[in-house]
C-alpha cells in the first residue's frame, strides 16, 4: 500500500513512518515544521529516519519531495495541511490507499492562550484532509483524536461508550469536532474513519512541552519542576512504542472495504500512573531528585486519565507490553544520549 502520514516530523508520526516503512510499505510523509517548539527535534528526528530537506530538490508538479537516504520507499514533503490546493496536488499525484493523519496544533495549555492556531490546523486542516479522502476515494482514514475529550471525569475508566460533550479545552473541544467531522463524512461519503484517543504518549523523541521532557530537563538543569494540583493526579501513560503498534496494526489489518465505518477507539496502557510515582521514576533513572514547586490546578487540565482499551484489543488484539520501569529507562537513556546530560 501506499500511506500518506502527516504529521511526520512529530513524535508519533516518526515512530509511525519508520514503523510502517519496515513492513514494507510505501510512505509519503508530509510537516508544516512549525515553531510551536524546537525544530530543531523535528529535523532531528527526520534526519534519523534520512531525511535531508537541505536535499530537496525532487521537484514534482511545484512539490519538492526529499527522498530518503534510508529508506528507499520513504519520500518525506514540508507541506501544511491548510494549503488545499498543495494538499489536493498531492493526493491527485500519488494516489494513495490509506491516510492517517497526526497533523495537529497540540498542546492544552497552549490552546488558552493562542486559540486561532488549533481552529486552523485542527478544524480547517483536517477539512482539508477529509474532502481529499472524497475526493480521491481513500480506502482508509486514520486520525489522531485524544483523550482530553473525555474532560474531567471522575467515572473510570474512560470508556467509548460515554457522552464526550464536556471538554474543558479548546484543544479537547477541537479533537471532538474531528470525531463529529469524520462521523459525518463517513455517513454522506462511505469514506472508513478511525479516530484514535491518545492516552499521554511518552518516550525517546518525546515532545518537550510535554511533563516527561519538562523534568527530565528540569532535573538535568537543577532547576525545579511544577507539580500541579500539588500531585494529585494520574495519568495513563503509555510507550511510544505500543501506541505505534496498535495504530500499524488498524493500518494494515484493514483494507478496502473492511475498515470500521467511523469508528473511535481509545489507546492506552490502560494502568494510570500517580503523578509522584512517575516523578520519582524519572529520578531513579537520573540519579537525582527533583526540586519540587507544587501549584494549584491549571485551567483545562483534568486530574485522571485511565484508558478502556478493550474494544481496541477486540478488534485488533492490541495489548500493551512496555512495564512504566523499562519506559522511563529507555527514555532516559536516550534524553542523556540526545543531549549530552
């Protein structure tokens, strides 16, 4: 099959591009690089998988591809998805079975102080990638959804069987939208949607607006961490790497005609983390302890997330293997290697 993955510079996306890669597929894999942090991860992560955008000069209808050093059936484009008319050029031009698109303005927090940039990327962009699933008749489309939808809940665990009409960010509230889209173009078009709802990722090439990257580099630095909701929380966090095998697993298991017709699927570890557990984890594995700067709750974030993974298990046989304890040691191994800690 031929994938299109956006999103591909991102944490999952290159974990996802050089996963599908290895099962012999072929992948276009498309990023508007954006600021939203450092790039410099971003080209990192695709020089890694040999791409060189210094390269790009495989000209193609106006679209400069870059193929890769390292993977023969790898061809990597900068493209955002809210230029319709280069992202329509593209799908006319490589035909391509599937899309999972992981293109995205994340972030919580960040959605409260620059909104615009979530409808943009979030509502228009993946407009944009549904009407070319239309139009060029995409067997399959997945697409990153996420476990903020589930708002602040004190039912657990989360299930997909529940009322998700409560968001407490815009962020949350635009990853709803896109279930509500998907469902819709399911309905009017045939086109088989999978939304999947990410339940904290974490890992080698993390983000580093996210908790795991913030105090391992805090700790790294002396400097102190915040604790919000002065500890009390949990999370459901799950390893890179099975989250990148149960998406691989729904892209390739489903082909014409017999992907789910708009469905959405949690993908967790399905074993919430305490705050202060994974904390002192993180400080096992560095050899330091933290300095801790406990703080109130922040605006849109939720307390607990604990994922119901049994209907992802039931129709794939999706089953997390990596224990919190090699996570957190693979992590850190990498972070000190990556930056010189």
């Amino acid at each position: 099959m031929k994938i299109l993955v956006t999103g591909a510079a991102g944490f999952i996306g290159f974990y996802l591009v050089e996963a599908l890669i290895k099962k012999g597929e072929h992948v276009v894999g498309i990023d508007n690089i954006n600021d939203y942090y450092d790039v410099n991860l971003k080209y990192a992560r695709l020089s890694e998988s040999g791409i060189d955008l210094e390269k790009a000069d495989d000209k193609e209808n106006g679209l400069e591809y870059v193929a890769s050093t390292k993977y023969e059936n790898y061809r990597f484009l900068k493209l955002d998805i809210t230029d319709l008319n280069a992202l329509d050029t593209l799908f006319k031009n490589e035909n391509f079975n599937g899309v999972i698109n992981l293109a995205a303005q994340a972030g919580v927090r960040y959605s409260i102080e620059n909104p615009h940039a979530y409808i943009q990327s979030n509502v228009v962009g993946f407009l944009n990638i549904l009407e070319c699933c239309r139009s060029y008749k995409i067997d399959h489309l997945i697409y990153a959804s996420s476990s903020s939808v589930y708002g602040d809940r004190s039912q657990i665990p989360f299930s997909e069987n529940e009322k998700v009409d409560t968001p407490v960010s815009l962020y949350a509230a635009t990853k709803k939208s896109n279930e509500l889209m998907a469902h819709t173009y399911t309905h009017l078009y045939d086109i088989p949607t999978t939304g999947l709802r990410f339940f904290t990722v974490y890992g080698p090439w993390g983000r580093p607006d996210m908790a795991p990257m913030l105090f391992a580099d805090a700790i790294s630095k002396g400097q102190p961490i915040n604790v919000f909701n002065n500890g009390k929380m949990q999370r459901d966090f799950t390893y890179i790497d099975d989250i990148v095998e149960g998406v691989v697993q729904l892209a390739l298991q489903f082909k014409k005609d017999k992907a789910p017709k708009a469905e959405v699927f949690n993908i967790g570890n399905s074993q919430p983390v305490k705050l202060m557990d994974f904390i002192g984890g993180l400080e096992k594995e560095m050899g330091e302890e933290a300095t801790k700067n406990y703080m109130p709750m922040q605006d849109g974030d939720v307390k607990v997330t604990y994922a119901d993974a049994s209907k992802l298990h039931k129709e794939t046989g999706y089953k997390p293997t990596t224990t919190l304890e090699a996570g957190l040691h693979k992590f850190i191994n990498w972070y000190k290697s990556f930056y010189n800690y």
